[in-house]
C-alpha cells in the first residue's frame, strides 16, 4: 500500500549498481534504462513525487552498490546536467530503491518542461540535427511574433534556375555531375542500395522536419555527396514511388499556434529518371520543402507527465505547455498576472485584477507578521472551535511551537482543495513551522479508521499539489499528515498509522522558508477557477478579496440559510458558483442534488454548462412539481416575481426538510420589475453585505453610486451606499454623448473591427439593447455596417445571443436577458422613447465607459 501522500510511480524490477548492470545485455539495460527515465520525466514534470525502483538483486545496497553510471547518466540528463542533489534525493527500504524527486521549474536558459526528445529538427550548416527543448522554444517565439508567416513563402538562398532547369529535363543521365553541391539549402541522398525503401522512410521525414523548420530547402535522393547522379529505385514504378513518399509524408506532425489555419501543404515532389546510354537506371527523387506556418514534428517528443502512469504527450500537447502563453488583449486589460519565477511545469495561471490589492497585502492580511510569535488563522473560527472541543487546545499545546509558526485552520481542508469532507473530522490543522515539515493535522472526533488514513493522506497530497500547481511554490516539498483523536483513548487508533520518511532536505529549515511558502499558500486559500479561462484555451485563477473569502469560509451547517447582498460589481454571482462547489464537497451529494435558479433562460444556460450543479429559472422552478434536490442557491433573485405559487417559500420548504442549503443573492439595486418577488423584507433576512466593488473602475464607480442614491429609497439602500467601495485605484473614463440611429451603428461597427484587429476575440464583445426586438433589429443593421471591413481584414463576424456566450461570437442580446454575465466589452443601446414610437431623427443617448479592465459604452 502506498504511504507516501505524494505523485508515486513503481517502475519495473530493475537491475542496479554499477558492477551489475555492465554485465547486463544491452537490449535489457536500455528497456530498464527508458523505463525508469519515463517514470522520473514524468513525476519531475507533475509537480514533483517519489519513484520507487524494485530492485531484480535482492542483496543491492544503494550505500556500497550505487545506482549505476548509465542511469545517472540518464537522470542528469532529463535536469540538463544542472546538480543532481538540487532535483534528487536517494534512500532504499528494503530492496527497494527510492527516489525523491522535486518538481522542475521553469529557469531563464533551461527548458520548461522535462524532455528527452522533442521529435522536431532543425537545419544546421550541410546537416540536420534534433532540436533541443530551448531550441524549440525559441522556435515557437520567433513562428508566434510572425516570423512563420514571413518566410513560408519564401525561397531558399540558392541559384533557383540551376534547380529549375534541372528539373525542365526529360531525364538525367548516369553518373553525371550536377552544377551545384549540398549546402545549408541542398541536402544529396545516394539510396542506390536495395534497402532503398526503408532508406526513404527512415530519413525522408527527418529532412522534412529539418527544413520544414528552418528556411526550407531541398532534398534530392539519388545523388551522391558529391553531386554525382547514381538514380535509385530500379525495380519500382514512378507512380508507386510517388505513392509511398506522399504517405511517408502525411505521417509528420504539424502543430500550428495560435488561430493558425494554414493547409498543411509545403512541399513539391518530383521525379526524373535516370538513363544510362538510353537504358532505364532509377530514379532522381527531388523534395522541395518549403519553410512550414508553424511547426512540424517526425515523432511525438519524449516527455511525459504523471496520471497514474507516465502519459507521452503528443506534439500538440507539449507545444501548448511549452509555448509562452502569448499576451491575450482581453486578459491584459483586466488582469495581472501573479509571477513567480522557476514556476513549476504544470503551474496554473494565476491573476488579480489590476488595481487590487497586492499578493503581499494579501499575504498579511491573511498571516500578519510572524516574526517573532506563532499565528493562528483564522482567529474566530480557532475560537469556535475551543469552545466547542475544549480538548483541542490541550492536544494542540505539544505540538505548537513558541514562536515563529503559522497554523492556519479550516473545518475541512479538504473542501478547501476542492475535496469531499468526511463527517468524522472536526477540523483540519496545516502548520508551518521552522526545522519541521509542512503538517496536515486532522483532527477526529472518534478512532481512526482506514478511511480516515486515506483521507488524511489524499488531502495532505491535495494541498501540497496545490502549492505547487497553482501556488506556483519550486523547492522541494511535501505536507505529512498526521491524525488526532479527541475522544479516543490515548491516542488509539483501529487502524495502524504507517511511518513516512522524507529527507531531511524537505523540512523548512528556518523562518525565512516558513515565510517564502506563504505567498503559494495565499493563493491557494484565495484562488478561484475563472471561466472566463474557457475562452482562450487556458484554465485561469483569479484570486477573492478578502471580503468574499471571509463569506466563503462560513460554517454552512451553522448557517445553511443567508441572503447575500451586494451593489453591482461585487461578483455575487463568482460567489454564489462557488458556494455551490463547496456544498457539493461538505455534504458529498452529486451535481443532480443541487439547483441554481435564475430569472433570465441566459444565465441558466451559461450555468448549466459548467456541470457543477441543475440549472433552472424561476418560471419553470414554480412549475415543476417533481423537483428532487436537497440544496438550493438563487442568484439575482430582485427580478424573481410571484405568478402561480411562492418560488421562496417552495425552495425553503425544500432545503428545510432535506436539511439543506439555502442561499439567495440579490441586489436591490439592479431590480427591473415592480411585482411582488416573494421575498421577506430585507428586516427579516439573515444577510450578509458584499461591500467592495472588484469589476468597476472608480469612475464607473462613481456614476453607479449617483444612480444609486437616485434609487435609494430606503434606510437599509443608503447604508449599502454608505459602505459601497472602490477596492482599487483605477481611475478609467467616461463620456456622454448623443447619436442618431445610424451614427450608433456606424461607430459600434468602426470600434467592433478595431477591437478584432487589435487582437480581442468575438467572443470577448457584447452589445445589449433596451429590448430583444430591439436587438434582433440591431443585428441585422450591424452586420450589414460591419460585413466589408470585417471581410478587408479577413474576419468572419458571427453574431450570437446571449444564451450561446461560450460560443466564438459577438452577443447581441437585451440587457434583461444578459443580466448576470460579463464580458470584456460591452456597448449598451438605450433607446430614448419607446422603441417602435422612436421617430426615424430622434436622437439616441451615447454613454462611452471606458476602464482599463473593460470598456463599456451606453448608447
């Protein structure tokens, strides 16, 4: 059984040390040999792990025998030579041979991802050689800023009319001498031998590669290195000939980058016979190959990541990891970008938005200063839990140290890693502590059993790959859980608790290690998968305020019933998809079991293809009377209204009897409609008040604190406008103008293409009118502006409602039905009179809001 709560690869029984494995046959030691280089690449590229090699010699000893040069050899290789004590650590238990690995990191002049090959060549002087991982990456910078598109037209630096009256001839003669010798463009294959076949495939698709990848060039079989005409394929026919090299060809891997769409079509193949005094003498095969778009691999690169087992990525895979993620334009306006240097291979990308608080004030905001006192976070929910289990403080008291440590505690850690919880446990306790090893203490409310080791084991596992995968942490690490038992008798379990042995090199040798984790840990309590990731093909993490992390940490079995309030911008609607997360974790029930409900069929839609939960609208939620769920989340719940029956009191009723969850979200602020919504007054409401505006800019802000102290009718609205604020200092713009009709259509048209051209996608562009007519109106006037310069720069323009926003389009939709969403740019029609009384002059309302996260413009 596996003890260790860490990546662990077993690898086949190997021969090792030295003296063995030189008498070993060779065939057997290069089969050990890969095996045990997949199994290291593997865990090296995941984030780190332990690889464990049983030994075929039962009297190995690691101390006298060694490991053996060609497998030392082999693992220096996979961290390119850098010092092997930096990545690797030995011990044996048993016969067996353990290795712990830490993960790669991403270092200025190394490679970002552990690779033996990468299958893709090069063209060096007269020769092609494998492509190192850096050179590929070079590669891919200079193909992603447009170098690819420049050249892959173009010609090779050599007489062009020399090859091309060559190849004007009707045949060529034997033994003749060609006018041109081989160069870093010509490359002469002999291949007169009757291995000639396989000659072809083996060497056809690495010139391919090694030209295809750099400027192109040809490749002339049937001459020999000095330019002398042999032929070659006597005994086949051309069209045979021909037949075999095309599908020798259609084997190589193209990876295009980017929106790259090119045909994989670059290269011209031709082929001259050979005479000898008018006798049939073989062939002159000649391949022009032109420079590729992108990339063009002979075989999938040697690199593997853990899941389960080593897992050879593909070409595409490995470029996509590889590859620096270009700068995407609606990213880039909106966010920033946590950097932390030698991040790991697999590390997500993790943001905040720009202007908000810093990592480091969040960091203390989170710890405070630890210097010379231990911190227990978070302070009242330590308090809960000692007036709850007095037991607690006295278990705690052994283990925590005077000063200098951090005990951050949660009532599950394992819902914090976005695990299932276990209802035996009280609490999770991780500690930081110098000279000791990151600890998860799970604290149990009765004996442990196997189950419990096991969730103990995979939750420490959780975090500490979460510390490294998303927390972006790059030394070497591992978190050792350990149980208490609060009601058992000295400790006792019923389940035999296994001793792990890390080296000493994985404990936080002082304070200045203890402190240098907590900017990974920071993010893994504070991070949240944005979807809007979705879009460019890469798993994103935004971070929470603080604010919303206080929300997200309440106790849901103290407090299964709360209304969230909250004025635009405060990301009711991130909170309220995660809340659903963690009450599918803390309660261990299945997506069908819980139901976000809606006003807007939008909203439920975009909901619904998250997967995480059922998705309905208030409309059909009163209708259906066969509704099966046990928790239930309302989100904008303003606009819910009253028709056949009382949507609140069915949800409550629901939620009380399964002893669910139910939560609301709402703002008053953003309500649209003036019937009965079946809500208690907001006296009767056990709330919560989202108070920071994370998504507008201050002086969008501004102008919806003006409206809202228009709207503010009541003592309990102007204390929320009281305390509604900016959490950042972005000052971004605004302007109010007025246009007619087609001046509207004009200028969304002339600022959509710019936005295209300027690198946004369609989907990252919205325009939202009064009414749908209005929109459905609006769409058909945009696309005829839109259509001939959209078609100048070669966009195709699709336009989409809101219902399809995960689709590549802009959205044109009413504001009603886009209620709930974002997107990075959004242009608001608002027709000054009823739509269809408007006459054909009558001027429009033109708001232009601009910030540096999103552009908004009200027209």
């Amino acid at each position: 059984m596996n003890k260790y709560p860490d990546n662990v690869l077993f690898t086949e029984e190997a021969l090792l040390g030295e003296h063995r494995r030189k008498r070993m046959k060779k065939d057997t030691a290069t089969h050990q040999r890969e095996n045990i280089r997949e199994a290291v690449c593997a865990v090296l590229n995941s984030g780190g792990g332990i690889v464990i090699i049983p030994s075929s010699d039962k009297d190995f000893k690691y101390s006298t025998d060694g490991l053996g040069l060609d497998l030392e050899n082999e693992l220096n290789k996979l961290i390119c030579d850098l010092p092997s004590p930096d990545y690797y650590e030995f011990s044996q238990e048993g016969s067996d041979l353990i290795i712990f690995v830490k993960t790669w990191g991403r270092q200025k002049k190394y490679p970002k991802l552990c690779t033996a090959d990468t299958g893709l060549y090069i063209r060096n002087f007269t020769s092609k050689k494998i492509a190192t991982a850096m050179q590929v990456e070079d590669l891919i910078e200079r193909k992603s800023q447009g170098e690819g598109k420049r050249f892959c037209s173009s010609t090779v630096p050599v007489d062009k009319s020399v090859i091309e009256g060559l190849l004007k001839r009707e045949y060529l003669c034997l033994n003749e001498k060609l006018e041109f010798s081989e160069s870093n463009y010509v490359d002469f294959k002999d291949f007169s031998s009757e291995k000639y076949l396989q000659r072809i495939r083996e060497e056809m698709k690495l010139y391919f590669s090694a030209f295809g990848n750099s400027s192109g060039g040809y490749l002339i079989i049937g001459v020999d290195d000095k330019g002398t005409v042999k032929g070659c394929a006597r005994e086949s026919n051309r069209s045979d000939l021909k037949c075999y090299i095309e599908e020798c060809i259609k084997r190589m891997i193209f990876v295009h980058l980017g929106d790259c769409k090119q045909k994989n079509e670059f290269h011209t193949l031709t082929i001259k016979d050979v005479r000898n005094e008018n006798n049939h003498s073989g062939f002159v095969i000649c391949l022009e190959i032109k420079p590729v778009c992108c990339l063009c691999f002979v075989k999938d690169p040697q690199s593997w990541i853990f899941n389960g087992k080593p897992v050879q990525l593909s070409a595409s895979e490995w470029v996509k990891i590889v590859a620096a993620h270009g700068s995407e334009p609606a990213l880039e306006v909106q966010f920033e970008r946590l950097t932390i240097e030698e991040r790991p291979p697999l590390a997500k990308q993790v943001y905040t938005k720009k202007g908000m608080e810093t990592l480091l004030k969040l960091q203390n905001n989170l710890f405070g200063n630890i210097e010379d006192r231990t911190i227990i976070k978070p302070d009242e929910l330590f308090k809960d839990l000692k007036a709850q289990y007095p037991d607690l403080k006295y278990q705690l008291n052994n283990l925590v140290p005077d000063s200098g440590a951090v005990l951050l505690v949660s009532r599950s850690w394992a819902v914090d890693v976005d695990q299932k919880s276990n209802p035996n446990v009280i609490c999770d306790i991780l500690l930081l502590s110098p000279n000791n090893y990151p600890t998860l203490y799970s604290v149990f409310s009765a004996e442990v059993s196997e189950n419990d080791f096991f969730y103990a084991q995979k939750t420490a596992f959780a975090l500490k790959e979460r510390l490294v995968n998303i927390g972006g942490y790059k030394r070497k690490l591992c978190v050792i859980p350990k149980m208490l038992c609060l009601n058992a008798e000295d400790d006792n379990s019923s389940f035999p608790w296994l001793e792990m042995k890390y080296p000493e090199t994985y404990k936080l040798p002082d304070l200045g290690s203890v402190k240098e984790l907590l900017p990974s840990l920071t993010i893994v309590i504070l991070c949240f998968r944005n979807t809007l990731g979705d879009k460019f093909g890469i798993e994103l993490f935004n971070l929470l305020t603080i604010e919303q992390y206080k929300l997200l940490s309440t106790n849901l079995k103290m407090i299964p019933a709360l209304f969230v309030h909250g004025p635009p911008g405060t990301g009711k609607t991130v909170i309220a998809l995660e809340i659903i997360k963690k009450i599918r974790n803390i309660y261990d029930c299945s997506t069908d079991d819980i139901l976000y409900i809606c006003e807007n069929r939008p909203l439920k839609e975009y909901v619904g293809s998250l997967n995480i939960c059922r998705a309905m609208t208030r409309e059909r939620f009163e209708t259906n009377e066969h509704i099966k769920v046990k928790h239930i989340v309302a989100d904008e719940a303003q606009n819910f209204r009253v028709d056949k029956i009382n949507w609140y009191k069915k949800a409550k009723d629901i939620c009380q009897k399964s002893n669910g969850v139910f939560w609301v979200f709402l703002d008053y602020f953003q309500s649209y409609q003036k019937e009965a919504t079946g809500l208690p007054e907001h006296t009767s409401q056990n709330k919560y008040l989202l108070t920071q505006s994370v998504r507008n800019p201050e002086s969008i802000h501004k102008k919806i604190i003006q409206k809202m102290q228009t709207l503010a009718s009541s003592k309990f609205l102007k204390e929320q406008i009281e305390q509604f604020e900016c959490c950042h200092g972005i000052e971004g713009f605004f302007q109010e103008r007025r246009l007619l009709k087609e001046e509207i259509v004009r200028f969304v048209s002339q600022s959509c293409v710019k936005y295209l051209v300027d690198g946004y996608t369609q989907r990252d562009i919205a325009i939202l009118c009064s009414k749908k007519e209005a929109a459905e109106e609006f769409k058909a006037l945009l696309y005829k502006e839109m259509e001939r310069p959209a078609r100048k720069h070669k966009i195709l323009v699709k336009f989409r409602n809101a219902e399809e926003i995960t689709e590549d389009g802009i959205i044109v939709d009413s504001v009603r039905r886009f209620s709930g969403m974002e997107c990075c740019t959004v242009f608001v029609i608002n027709n000054t009179r009823d739509y269809y009384r408007e006459k054909k002059k009558q001027p429009f309302c033109l708001r232009c809001l601009k910030s540096h996260w999103k552009a908004t413009h009200a027209l």
